[in-house]
C-alpha cells in the first residue's frame, strides 16, 4: 500500500509515517459499520445500472460530495465503509507497509522487474500471470486492512517512452504504441481477473496524456498536431480501455496543446467511447491545484475543481487523507453556480459503479473477497518473478559464443551492482535478495567478486584530521576528528555520473545522508540503507579546489527552492560536525582526498585471476534519472565506462552485464567487449535470473521496446513531441542505431520461411503466416515481429510500423506456423478529420527486430485516394500539414485547439483546390499583425492575399480576420505566413 495514502512523488516519503499516524489519530479505520439488509443496491441478482441508481438515490448531497475525493468516508447508515484510491503496483506492490497492532511496520510483496522490463518480455501471455499475482496479493493486503489497501490501484503506466532521456522511462513500456497496448492489455486483465462481472482489483492507467518529461512537467505543453493525437499518443491508451483491462485513467501533469491535462475534455469525449463501461478517472496527486498555482490556468480553485468534473475526472487527488478541504471547494462551487448537482452525480455514478463491481456491496464481498493474506510472496510467486526476470533480459551481443558461461571455469564477478539489489520510487520492499555474485555463486561456488569502487579518506586541510563516522548500525553524526585513518575514517566512493558520489561507511555499510533534511543546519551522519527518498539526500560531489584539495558540494537538491536553506557546500562546525555552511565553493573547508585503495586497481587484479570476468554496471534508480528528474546524457557514467574498459584489458573474456532501466550508448562496449546482456532492475530474483541466462539455464530472448541511440545528438529536444516531423522512434528515425527496436539475441539460430499473406479484407487488414524453425541445438524462443510501410501516400508514413508479433518457444529442429493478424492499415487524415485507408501497396516484414528482418512481401490495399483539400469549408488551423515557428494552444479553456504563430512562423496546408476569392479566418492576438496567403512556398512563393489581424482584448476572443484574394485558383500547396504574433482557429478561403 502506499504509505503515502494515495498521493504520489510531491509529498516526500519522508512524512509518510507521520502521515499514517495521524490518520490513525483521526480514526482512519472508521467506525464499526452496520450491514443494514433489504436495501436494493445490496442485491447481486439485479442489474448493475439499477443497483447504482438505488444507492446514488439514497445519498445526500454532502455525502455525494464526500465520494469526490481519494479518501471517501464511511457512510455508516447505510453501512458502507470507507474507500481509498490509488494503490500503486506498477511492479507489484509498491510502499508495502501495514497496520499492526496501531502501529506502522514494513510489510512486503513479490516485486518483478522494472515495468520496462515486463514489456521487454515480448510476452502478453506471462505479463498476464504477472498481474494477476500483482491483483492477488493487492486482494491478500485489503484482506486484512481495507481501509488502508486500497482496491483502485494506480497502474499500469502506459505513456509511450518517446525519448529515452525520461526520468520515468522505468515506468514505461515502449515507444511503440501497439507493444504499449498489447503489454498493458495482459497486465490489466491480470489485474481485473475473469470474472465477467466483478473486478479483482480496479486498475487506473498513468498518464493521460503525452506526459514523456519531467522538465517543468507541470508547466510544459505536449504539442500533438493531429496525427500525433490519433495514431501515436492515443493508441497506447485505448486497447487496455476498449478490452475492459482498465476502469480508467489518470490525468498527467502537463498541458496538451496548451491546456492542462487535469481538465483536458477527451477524457469524457473521447476516452470514454472506447468502451461501453462506466471508467472511474481520478487526478494526479495535487494537480487540481496546479491550475490555480503553477499553470495559473484558473483564479479560484473553485474554478478549477468545477472544470476538473466537468471535463471527466471523478476523483481529486489532493490534501492526502483530509477530504475536507475538497468537499469546501466543490460545495463552494455547487452554490456559485459553476456546478450543479447532476455533475456531482455523473462523477459519483462513477465512482460507485467501480466500487460496486469490486464487490463491495455484495452481501458475500464477491468473488474474490477470499484471497487472503497467505498468497504474498508465496512460492508460486516467487518462481514466476524469477521466470519473468528472465525472460526479460536481453542478450544484446554475444561473439564467438562467449555465453553462456561454463560452471566449470573460473569467475569473478566485478562492478558497483554486484552485490546489491536496488529498488525504485515505485517498488514494493523486497521480501528478500538474490545478487548477481549470489545467483552466480550458486552456479559457481569459487566466484571471487570486487565492487571496484574507490575506497577514501577524507581530511581537513587545515589540521589534518579525518572526517570520522560511526561503526553501529544506526551510524553517528559525522564530525572532523580522527587522527588516523580506520575503518569509522573510510568511505567508499560510488561514482553515479556527473561528479555525483554517494559515500558508503566502511565501518556499517551504511550511506551519508542528511539527519533532517527540513533543517538547514542539521549534521550528516552514516545511516541510509541505500540512497533512496523523494527528495534523494545522499548525493555529494568532491569539487577540485585547485590546489590539490576539493571541497564537498551536498547535491541533493539540485533545482533551486526545493529546500529551506541557503548553503549548498560543506563545513565544518565549531564542534566538528559537517554541516552546510557555505553557499559556495570559495567558503566551503577544503579536504584532502586520500584513496585508501583503487577500485580499478582492485577490478583488474580479480580479473587476472580467473577465465572469465563479469562486470556488473548499471544505475542507481534514486539518481539516474526518476520521477521529477530527467536524464541529461544516455551514456553511462564515466567511471563505469573506465571500469569496463580496464576489466576488458586485463582479460580477453568480459561480459558485461548492464542493469538499468533505458537506453545506454554502448558503442565502445559494442566494439570492443565479448558479451552484453541487459536488465532492468528485476526485483528478488534479479541474481538467480541472470545466473540462469549467463549459465544457459534459460536462453535469453527479452527483446529492446526503445531504439537504443548511439549520441545523445541523435535525439532532439525532449519538449519537442512531434515524432513525425522530427524523426523520432524507430518509426520515423533515419540514422543507424546501436540496437535497433525489438533486437535481442539467442544461444540458438532460427528460421523465417514460407511467409503467406490473406487478401486484404476491412480496414485493410490481412493475416500473415510464417514458419519458423529452430535450427540451432538448443531450445529457444524467438520473437517474431512482423512490420508494414505504405509505399506511396499523400502524408509522410513511417519507415516501419510494429502491427504484430509472438513469442514462440521451439525445441532444437521444430517448426511452427506463426500466424500474426494485422487488423488496420488506416492513418489519420487531416483534410477530412477521419481515419481513411489509401490504395497502396504496403510492405510485409517478418523477422527479429526492426532492422533484422528475414522474411518480406507486400499486399496491395484498396481503399481511396485523399482528395484534393477542400479549404472553401471551414478548416481548423491545427490541421495543417506541416509548420514553422508555431505552438499548439487552447481555443478556449473548456474546448478546441488553435496555433499561435509567431513572427516569420507558417502553416502549410498542401494539395488545396483553389477557386477562392476571399480568405476568412478567426484570429486573436494582443498585438496587430498579418498573415499573408502564399502558394507552394512560405518565403518565394506568390502573395494572394494580406490580412490584417486586429489585436483582442485576450487570448480567447476571436475576431473576424479577412481580405481579398486575386489569382486563388488551380491545385497548390498553401501557406499562411505571419508577420507577428497571433492565434488562428479556423479560416475559409471561399
């Protein structure tokens, strides 16, 4: 359960303790509730809409209201207890901890790997049993404490990783919407089970919509013209939506096309049509305020909390567990006019449908009230979280056979993640671990191992004296006062990227990290388990001083205004306490840095002593990127790259395990080292897993879901959502990966042959069939993956679209039909604002990743061919076909899109039918300005008309722009071309 109580990363996890123990305090269990028997909406025989209406009927406005929030209270007359959204379990279940005896204690659940890598399973099938044990043990939790495990749980997230630099790209599935969809589809039916009627648990999907930045994620707006919109962004959230995988989503922090995503009007207008089921959407943790405070969207919250239900949330996530503060602004909102009580109703209808298919008014609890407690993190579970570690790891080389591993040979096992297992913001508290070097010793008892990280002393310039900490579990407060260097004077360096260090205690293991971090001046001391916390206080970088000393710069809070103090340097106090004491480095006490001992000196002397080496690099999930941080570079850090690199010379056979959560540029590694596998932090059973694909206990057949880059120049501006201008994922991205979308290797060999496609049938859909055939000695799985390109269109389509794909495992020398069915070849048509299917021939490709493709063919679409524009009818300017200089905005605050063009900025609407004499269009603007109509170019091409834009008295007021025109006739392209700012909505040329 999130201990946090429904809220998300704003809050810090520091409180959440306090958090619980006032909700204790204030009786957040409730009062005992009475079952009150004969009302109808407690009858499981009658429909669903009649038990709803029966029990909204009975309901006073007050408490209607009161179900508007995360934590609903209990309605003790008509016996129904209190319900909280927002359970997260994006792996499993994440703030796993409980209520025993009143008092607040760690608990723990089977944790799988990364969400990435589920997905890099390429298995729909086994994510389905991953959710379903995900959905057993949420039932097991709520069990015993339903006020506190909340059965609407937060996940899965399904927003496409479009650029891999995302500080959540862990989170995430894939850039590609159809493996997004399909990943998300089996995790979610896991998640609801069988039941045709009931749900086991009520999965909400994260976040609506193209959240893929955390860079002023509150503040930025996702341009998505319109194809954008409908055949990317969209996509990944609809098949979960239509297969009933999903009871709704969860609005994102960032604006759409200028407007904020907690009061976007799709979520009633179009993510409700996706299906015939009552959704039950809820905010992001504090994001209704955000319309009022940061975005400035709103005056009053009243305004805001109104737009918010208007739009088509159901639930406000805010004030954590105090309700009162919403049921104050919405009653507010009831008596100023800006709600009525049928918009209460609408929200509450929501909210009580899912409730009710949960079981929670059945007399017997339904069908999955009794899972109990016993299923957590039971052997079945923790075989399947092995099995799927596993299958998500992917081989990305593997020359001359140099895996799998023989047992018989001897190995070390090197690296600053061999000995340790790491979770994240959004993980469950690991019921136990397996490493690496414990997975690897279990197949190889003599396996020497190394961290390979510096060991170091630090002491003061000035007088010598080392900085000390303590030796007891707890640690001690550091201070300047060692005269030698022992273990209580020792600290190993963890180098994380970007001068970033975390310091380990010699004497505890434990890491320094501030006592209070609400206080400026409090001390440090050796305490943490492992850096971790939203606000990450564990983070120091050792800056040269330049005369042979450094100076500590503290980097846990590395945006400005995210803590109470002034001083970001190290000093050292009166009584010899390090504190902060200096907001610069020319103040900050100069140490000196003496290493104890090398970690590379140590990396290359285990590596000499055996046959083969396993280096074992990766992340940290608390630092390298997370929610609110994006990553700046994809490389890994510098320091593991120079391990790597001295591991490799010292011997021949290396193999290179890369444990994080997204795409690396590993062009040296590529070149120069035998074997590379890649996982994503993998939970539990992360060390038996890799033993097993190392040694060949399993084969390896986890495919990548992102393009892996070889330059962070190979991506452009994280802002900048436009993947189809700007060439981005593998769909559209023209240069040569490192690894290209769907790569990942195998111990055996397989053949596509015989590839056979069905005549095209509606909506151009076709089934291919292809034998495959394992023609290696051992048994394996492949991924077949099979790819379209429409050859010829009127608009820009991709290089290569994902349409299916299938795992298939094939004993030595079997074959099998694989038969994959492709269900549209439709894209989005600007002109006409529908889904259109063009004649054309579209190529079939079959193989093992995007760019491995063994097997092609073509099929021949008939369809239509898009007319020419009809711009004598009204045309929305955001539906233009290409553009410069532009932002997409809202027309207004409750609906529509505009462009706001700046000076020198175009809009190109191509193969237009002109016999026009007059351009009409609705502007706005604070300033005059122009908008010259040209054909076929923006700069040469012929002026046939200027239009005055008159300046309004705001951004929403449209005027009447129009002028002239003289020669508009016969087919062009034509572009509007503005000589100041101003906004277009609409326009004519008649």
């Amino acid at each position: 359960m999130s201990v946090l109580i429904g809220q998300k990363g704003e809050t810090m996890r520091n409180f959440r303790v306090l958090v619980i123990v006032l909700a204790l305090l204030a009786g957040l269990a409730g009062p005992a509730i009475a079952q009150p028997a004969g009302h109808p909406f407690r009858d499981p025989a009658l429909p669903l809409d009649a038990r709803v209406a029966d029990l909204l009927n009975r309901l006073t406005l007050a408490e209607k209201i009161s179900l508007l929030h995360q934590f609903q209270p209990a309605i003790p007359r008509l016996g129904i207890g209190e319900f909280k959204t927002g359970t997260e379990a994006l792996h499993g279940l994440a703030w796993t901890t409980e209520r025993t005896n009143g008092n607040v204690v760690t608990a723990n659940a089977t944790v799988f790997p990364q969400a990435i890598g589920l997905a890099s399973t390429w298995n729909p099938a086994l994510i389905r049993q991953v959710g379903s044990v995900v959905g057993d043990e949420a039932r097991g939790y709520h069990s015993q404490d339903p006020g506190f495990w909340g059965l609407q749980l937060w996940a899965p997230v399904v927003n496409l990783l479009r650029d891999p630099r995302w500080g959540r790209n862990e989170e995430g599935y894939s850039e590609d919407p159809m493996l997004t969809g399909a990943i998300s589809t089996a995790y979610g039916k896991g998640l609801t089970g069988d039941h045709p009627t009931h749900l086991k648990t009520a999965p909400v999907l994260k976040h609506y919509l193209a959240n893929n930045n955390e860079i002023r994620r509150d503040t930025a707006s996702s341009n998505l013209r319109p194809r954008v919109l409908r055949e990317y962004d969209e996509m990944a959230f609809k098949p979960a939506i239509s297969a009933d995988a999903a009871t709704g989503v969860m609005s994102s922090y960032n604006l759409v096309n200028g407007r904020p995503a907690t009061v976007n009007p799709d979520v009633d207008d179009v993510v409700r049509t996706w299906t015939d089921k009552t959704l039950y959407n809820v905010s992001d943790a504090s994001a209704p305020y955000n319309l009022t405070g940061s975005q400035k969207y709103f005056a009053t919250n009243e305004e805001g909390f109104a737009a918010t239900l208007k739009a088509g949330m159901d639930s406000f996530t805010v004030d954590n567990q105090r309700s009162g503060p919403t049921v104050e602004i919405v009653t507010s909102a009831l008596a100023k006019g800006l709600l009525t009580e049928k918009d209460i109703d609408t929200a509450v209808r929501h909210v009580l449908s899912i409730r009710f298919r949960l079981g929670e008014f059945d007399p017997d609890g339904g069908p999955y009230a009794r899972i109990g407690k016993d299923v957590v993190n039971s052997p079945a579970h923790r075989e399947l979280a092995r099995r799927t570690a596993a299958e998500a790891m992917v081989l990305l080389k593997n020359d001359n056979n140099a895996l799998p591993l023989d047992p018989k040979r001897s190995v070390a096992v090197i690296g600053p993640l061999e000995r340790t297992l790491y979770t994240d913001w959004y993980s469950g508290g690991l019921p136990y671990r397996v490493t690496p070097l414990d997975g690897i010793k279990a197949r190889q008892a003599n396996a020497v191992d190394t961290e390979a990280v510096d060991r170091i002393a630090l002491r003061e310039a000035s007088t010598g004296r080392y900085v000390t900490a303590g030796s007891d579990e707890d640690g001690e407060i550091l201070k300047v006062a060692g005269s030698t260097s022992g273990a209580t004077e020792q600290f190993d360096a963890f180098d994380w990227g970007d001068g970033v260090l975390t310091l380990r205690s010699a004497a505890n293991g434990r890491y320094v990290e501030r006592q209070n971090i609400g206080d400026p001046t409090s001390p440090f001391l050796n305490q943490a388990p492992q850096p971790r916390d939203w606000f990450v206080h564990q983070q120091f970088k050792l800056e040269d001083a330049g005369d042979g000393t450094v100076v500590i710069r503290y980097a846990g809070y590395e945006t400005p205004n995210t803590w109470d103090g002034p001083n970001n340097y190290l000093t050292v106090a009166e009584d010899g306490r390090l504190i902060l004491g200096s907001p610069d480095a020319a103040g900050a006490t100069k140490f000196r840095k003496d290493l104890v001992s090398s970690g590379i000196d140590s990396a290359v002397r285990v590596a000499r002593s055996v046959d083969t080496a396993v280096v074992v690099v990766g992340s940290m999930p608390f630092i390298n990127g997370r929610e609110d941080h994006d990553r700046t570079s994809l490389a890994l850090a510098a320091s593991q790259s120079a391990l790597i690199k001295a591991v490799r010379q010292a011997n021949p056979n290396t193999i290179v395990v890369v444990e994080n959560s997204y795409p690396t540029t590993l062009n040296w590694e590529q070149e120069n080292v035998p074997a590379i596998v890649w996982t994503s932090h993998a939970g539990q059973e992360t060390g038996n897993a890799l033993a097993d694909v190392l040694y060949g206990t399993a084969n390896p057949a986890g495919r990548l879901t992102q393009t892996w880059y070889r330059a962070d120049s190979d991506v452009p501006d994280i802002l900048d959502y436009d993947i189809i201008k700007r060439d981005r994922t593998y769909q559209y991205f023209n240069g040569t990966p490192l690894y290209s979308f769907g790569h990942g290797l195998s111990y055996t060999t397989f053949r596509h042959s015989d590839l056979r496609i069905t005549p095209p049938g509606r909506n151009g859909s076709f089934t291919a069939t292809v034998q495959v055939t394992n023609t290696g000695q051992r048994a394996g799985d492949e991924v077949v993956q099979l790819y379209t390109h429409q050859q010829t269109s009127r608009d820009k389509q991709p290089n290569q679209q994902l349409r299916a794909f299938q795992r298939v495992s094939l004993q030595p020398g079997e074959t099998r039909t694989v038969r994959l069915t492709v269900p549209d070849l439709r894209h989005w048509d600007v002109t006409r604002g529908k889904w259109v299917l063009e004649s054309s021939i579209h190529d079939v490709l079959v193989g093992s990743s995007a760019s491995d493709i063994r097997q092609r063919s073509a099929v021949r679409v008939h369809g239509e061919q898009i007319p020419p524009r009809n711009l004598g009818r009204e045309t929305r300017a955001i539906d233009f076909d290409d553009y410069s200089g532009v932002d997409l905005v809202d027309e207004s605050k409750q609906r529509g899109e505009a462009v706001e063009v700046s000076a020198g900025g175009w809009l190109r609407f191509s193969d237009a039918e002109l016999r026009a004499r007059t351009f009409t269009a609705r502007t706005a603007g604070a300033g005059t300005s122009t908008v010259e109509i040209r054909l076929d170019d923006p700069v040469h091409g012929r002026v046939i008309g200027t239009a005055e834009i008159n300046a309004t008295s705001d951004r929403y007021t449209y005027s009447t722009t129009t002028t002239s025109l003289s020669g508009a006739t016969g087919r062009h392209d034509v572009y509007l071309v503005f000589t100041g700012n101003a906004r277009i909505s609409t326009f004519t040329l008649r």
